[in-house]
C-alpha cells in the first residue's frame, strides 16, 4: 500500500467527498500525507486533488494546484496524479489535452473508477465511514447533493446534477460514527438545505432530521448553512429557538433584495419577500445570526438597483456577510441569454463599496458583544494564542476569539486538554472580525 495526500479545492461539500474517498483508501491500508505537507520530504506516492469548477477564480486556483502537483511529479517527489472533482467533470473533454501530466481526470463522484485506479475496490459498508480533515470535534454532514434550481449565474446544476437527499437513516449513521470519534459539532451541508427530502419523501423534511441528529449523543452543537430563502421552512426557526443542540446561526445565501435583479438572476423571489422573512428570522430566532452572500455586478445591475441593495444591508445589519462579483460562466442560463455589460472595474467599485458598509456593521456587532459571555469551542492553538468559536461563528468562514493560553495556565490546564472542548469566556475586547476572550 501506498501513501496519498488528498487536496481539497473549493467548498466545504468538496471536503466531505475527499473524506468519504479517504477513509475507503486508509481502510485499505494507505496512510495518509496531511493537506499542505512539503511533497519533498512527505514520502508521497499518490496525490489527489478535489477541483473547484464553480467561478473563474476557483477554477484558477485548482489549475494552478494541478500544476504545482505536476511540478512535484517531474521532480520525482511523487509518482502518480490524479485529479476529480468539479473542474475535472465540467472540462473532461479539455483538460486531458492540456495536463498531460496527470495520470487521470475523473468526475465529481466517481469514487469507484479512481480506486480501481489505484488497485482498489469500493467497499459499500464503508458508505457512511470518513476520515477527517478537519479539526477532530467538527464536522461537515452532506445531506444532499446537486440542485434543481437554475438560478442564472450557477454551474453547479450543470456538475453536480439534480438534486437528490440522503436518507435520514444513512445520515444518522454517519452522524452517529463522527460522534463516536469525537466529533462534537455537525455543520449541516447541501447546495440546498431547504430543499432537503423533497425527493424522498415528498416534502420538506429538514426540521426532522435536525431533529433527529440532535438526539445523537456527543453531538452538542449543530450549525446550518446554505439555506435558500425561497419556501424555507418555518418549522426549522421554532426548533432553533427551542432547540439548545441547534446554534442560533444561519446562512442564508440572498444574492440581491432589487426585483429587476431578482428577475435577472431566477431566484423565484422578492425583496419584498426576503424582508418578511428576515423580519419572520429574527422574531422567533431572538439573538440568531445571519451569515448572506451577495453578488454585485450581475447584468441588469443598474445604479439604483445596487443603492438598493447597500440600504439593504445597512438595515438588515446581517452580522456576517460575504460578497463576490459576477463572472459570466459557460452553460449557464445567463451565458446564453444575458449580456455581461458591466465593466470590471464598476463591479471592483461596487464589491469595495459594499464591503466597506459591511465591515462598520461586523465592526459594531463585535464591539457590542465586549463584556457578554460565550460558550467557546476551541479549535487551535499557536504561538500562545488559543483560537475558538461561540456558536455565532462558523469555522472557515467566519471571525474567531481568542485566548491566550496563560490564562488557561493559570488554571492549571495546558493547551493540549483545551483543543476540542467547550469554557466559559468573557469578550473582553473586539476588532473587525475576530475577538478577545478570556475563561471564567
């Protein structure tokens, strides 16, 4: 058996596929390079690397991956290459001419052809088996894949498909495994979390999965991402307020609040709706905090629109919020039927303009947390310093507290018995995005 480091592009679904294809490797008897490990001196025998195809700016960060992977093969440091994921399956046709260097290009799913590649079979008894990538006390859980929504600027249904739900019960036993080995945090993934069992059962069934996942033991915190505004389901707020397992956090992609461009991007909603149901949020949510994505630049993005959209935020006051500019991407419906008319620079302007009122609004929502109390998870620690989360951030994407170690010294604990469990912390002082603690 051989040794494999597996790169990971892109999001954090990507990172659930590598872990699923990594544990039936390890099974196996492969021992695993960790992500970033110096190729020159890892003793690596097989890299794989997990592509992002989503935008322009991913897709050229997974080629120049590919091409540094391929730089480490010619150098004799590994001796096999393979790349999948999302660029592989959106550019198959392509990308074997251009790389020859990479022994293989699978798709996004095609965890059976890459393991017959290496030797190896598919074992199904494995199919709810990972192995982590992530900090041990926090996990990712895929509940669906692909999406049946076609909003106009998106290529993920042209990659990964339609989408289809996991069943509750293999869900639950996935669940069950990570809390077995500590994991103590499920951040709860899909394109499309609202839309989770539609195709199963025949109707939204998020609420009781949530419900269901908050029943397994060793599992304390459960967070919720990508939850599309459009039909969202009410009975998941009444179990986030009732709940104490479910963090007060949601992510709720929005794009835009102005109708034209709402119309523009076919996101089967209004601003007028998307304000009900921020108003709906934060009623039976008290203290919830809402992570958005926006998009600016869009075509049909006039002015006034985008005026719209920056008075949005600043009475929305989302507590996290992250933004990108439009990018025109084959396949998609607004490649064929929108033209890209905005310059480049206007939606540079746009993007600065919109994070700048963004960055005053996380900058007051921090500073008013100092003096308040927050139950913290810590994930790191380095250079004296403890890093950690309350349940109102999200790992990866989100700001952090930190800790000093000598205050947990000082009661006689050392860094090593903190990663990877909960304290008491006091803010004591806020910036921008990260924050001070202290334990009590």
């Amino acid at each position: 058996m051989g040794k494999v480091q597996l790169i990971t592009m892109g999001c954090s679904k990507n990172r659930v596929d590598s872990e699923h294809l990594l544990q039936q490797m390890v099974a196996a008897g492969w021992s695993v390079s960790p992500e970033g490990e110096n190729l020159a001196s890892a003793g690596v025998d097989t890299v794989l690397i997990n592509t992002c195809g989503f935008i322009g700016d991913a897709k050229e960060e997974s080629i120049g991956m590919i091409l540094q992977a391929a730089r480490a093969k010619k150098e004799g440091w590994i001796r096999r290459l393979f790349v999948f994921g999302c660029l592989s399956q959106r550019y198959a046709a392509e990308l074997p001419g251009l790389l020859p260097e990479v022994d293989g290009f699978f798709g996004a799913a095609d965890h059976a052809a890459i393991l017959a590649a290496l030797g190896l079979p598919l074992r199904a008894e494995l199919a709810t088996r990972r192995h982590l990538t992530t900090p041990s006390h926090y996990a990712y859980l895929k509940i669906a894949e692909g999406c049946d929504r076609r909003c106009s600027y998106c290529a993920i249904p042209l990659i990964r498909g339609p989408h289809v739900s996991v069943p509750m019960e293999q869900l639950e036993d996935e669940a069950r495994s990570l809390a077995s080995a500590g994991v103590k945090e499920l951040i709860v993934i899909a394109q499309d979390t609202t839309w989770y069992g539609l195709d199963l059962y025949g109707k939204r069934m998020l609420a009781p999965l949530l419900e269901r996942l908050a029943a397994i033991r060793g599992i304390e915190w459960i967070r919720l991402h990508y939850s599309y505004p459009d039909g969202f389901p009410e009975e998941v707020l009444d179990l986030m307020a009732a709940e104490p397992k479910l963090c007060k956090y949601l992510d709720i992609p929005l794009q835009h609040i102005a109708d034209p461009v709402l119309t523009a991007m076919r996101r089967s909603t209004t601003g007028r709706e998307t304000r009900a149901l921020l108003e709906k949020i934060r009623a039976k949510v008290p203290g919830v905090v809402l992570r958005t994505t926006l998009m600016v630049g869009h075509p049909g993005e006039t002015e006034e629109a985008f005026n719209e959209l920056l008075e949005f935020v600043k009475e929305a006051r989302f507590e996290r919020l992250g933004a990108f500019q439009y990018s025109e991407e084959e396949g998609t419906w607004g490649a064929a039927h929108l033209k890209d008319e905005i310059p480049p620079e206007l939606k540079q302007e746009r993007y600065n303009r919109l994070m700048e009122v963004q960055s005053g609004i996380s900058a007051a929502f921090n500073t008013y947390r100092i003096g308040t109390t927050a139950r913290v998870l810590f994930d790191s620690a380095s250079d004296g310093v403890l890093t950690g989360r309350s349940q109102w951030e999200s790992p990866e994407v989100d700001g952090e507290i930190l800790v000093s170690e000598a205050s947990f010294r000082n009661k006689g604990l050392q860094s090593s018995q903190i990663i990877g469990t909960f304290a008491e912390c006091k803010i004591t002082a806020a910036g921008e995005y990260d924050l001070l603690g202290e334990p009590l």
